[in-house]
C-alpha cells in the first residue's frame, strides 16, 4: 500500500511539474524597458548614453528591450542637423532606440523640425514623458 502511495504522489508531481514547464516555455518572455535622460549639449554624455544603450541592446537582444532616450534642456541641441553625434544618433534610431526631443525646449530655443534630425520624435514636455515613461514601469538612467 505505501508503494502505491508513494507511487502516485511521484506520478502527481511529474505531471504538475511537467504541467508547470509547458506553462513557462508558453508564456511569452518578458521585455525590458529603459527610459534614459539626455539634458546635456556634450557630446561625451551623449556618446556615453549612446554607447550604454547599444550595450544594452546587445546584452537582451534589441528584440527584448525598449529603449526611449529623451532630451530636453540643451540636450536638444545635440539634435539639430549640424550635430557633432548625428551619425550616432542614425545609428541608434536604425537599430530602434527612439530619441525624443522636448517642444518645450524648442519652443523657447526657436527650433522648428526643420531644424532637426531626420527621424526625430517629440514630445511635449520631455520631464513629462519620463515620468510617464517611469509610471508605465520603464526603468531610468542618466548618464
């Protein structure tokens, strides 16, 4: 009688255990997301934020991380079409970093998109977006 106790509790926690392992190979892996803050018109913090993004990229897989790097201040600088970082800056963007630029900031700095880096995205307020970004559980760094 206790072999056969033994017996089907072996057999019960095979089959949960296996129930388990087909349950994890099926959910789906999850995704990292990354908030970076770039408030700096130098280039050495930008290539620095660019350099730590495209680790990261390399590190999970560009498929398993978002990447947001968010300018505001004279950051944005560093965007406009005569930037000294502008061919990694098209880089980044290729390999699906997205760079945003504040409005507010260009608004006070008189910059219009035309102004800008092709492929640039915007946001109203960039201290906005990554309290946002932040609520919607995206890690944060600032180089």
């Amino acid at each position: 009688m206790k072999y056969i106790n033994a017996l089907a509790v072996a057999l019960a926690l095979s089959l949960a255990l296996t129930s388990l392992a087909t349950v994890a190979a099926e959910a789906p892996a999850t995704k990292e997301h990354l908030v970076m803050q770039v408030s700096d018109a130098d280039a050495g913090k930008w290539n620095l934020a660019l350099n730590n993004a495209k680790n990261l990229q390399q590190a999970y897989g560009a498929d398993k991380i978002d990447i947001e790097i968010v300018t505001f201040g004279p950051g944005v600088n560093m965007l406009k079409l005569d930037s000294v970082v502008a061919n990694r800056i098209d880089e980044a963007k290729q390999s699906g970093i997205t760079i945003v630029a504040c409005q507010n900031t260009m608004k006070n700095m008189k910059l219009t998109e035309a102004d800008m880096l092709p492929n640039t995205s915007y946001v109203p307020s960039g201290v906005v977006e990554i309290i946002k970004k932040q609520r919607e559980g995206y890690a944060y760094i600032r180089p």
